[in-house]
C-alpha cells in the first residue's frame, strides 16, 4: 500500500481558525481542505512562471536559470538604524564574503 508522505505547517492562529470553518462548512478534514488549496496555490504559481519565461524570451531575453547561490548574481549587504532605541541591525548576503558582526555593548 502508498503512503503519502506528511507534511507539517505552521499556520498563524487566525488562518487555522479560517481552515476549521472551511473544513467544517465543508464535510471535509483540515488536511483535505489544506492539501486542495496548496495544490491550488501550485498549479496558478506553476502557470504564472512559465506564462513569464514565455513572454520573456519571445520579446528576445535570453533567460539562464541560476541556483540560489548561484555566484553569477549579485549580493548585499544592509544595516537598519533604529534611531528610537540606537541598536543597529545587520544582515550579509550569504552568497559573498560579506558578514554582519554585532557591534559591543556600549557601556
């Protein structure tokens, strides 16, 4: 016998509440009314993408798809101010050299 493998979600207390209604108004289980809507979700994105990749190359772009990180791409690197508190934040693209160090305590 197949089985179908299991796969969890973290879903925000709200939207659960939303599903349970669903499910309930619809005779069906939480995990039948999430398995439709992710199906759902898959099939217009999957669609959406490449309805983009066609447009794309018959206006002549020539289209490479790269990984991830991939190290033909660009990277960054970002520091948020916040004024209100004078905490600093920091984010560095993984794909570069780059790295976010924390600055010390300022005693």
């Amino acid at each position: 016998m197949a089985t179908t493998p299991v796969v969890t979600v973290r879903l925000e207390p709200k939207l659960r509440e939303r599903l349970d209604r669903l499910a309930k108004a619809q005779r069906r289980s939480r995990s039948f009314v999430a398995t439709e809507a992710i199906r759902e979700y898959v099939k217009v994105n999957e669609w959406q993408i490449e309805e983009i990749r066609q447009a794309l190359a018959g206006k002549g772009h020539q289209l490479t798809l790269l990984g991830h990180y991939s190290d033909r791409m660009g990277g960054g690197q970002a520091v948020l101010h916040e004024s209100s508190t004078g905490v600093n934040y920091g984010a560095s693209d993984p794909r570069k050299d780059g790295a976010a160090i924390p600055e010390p305590d300022q005693y």
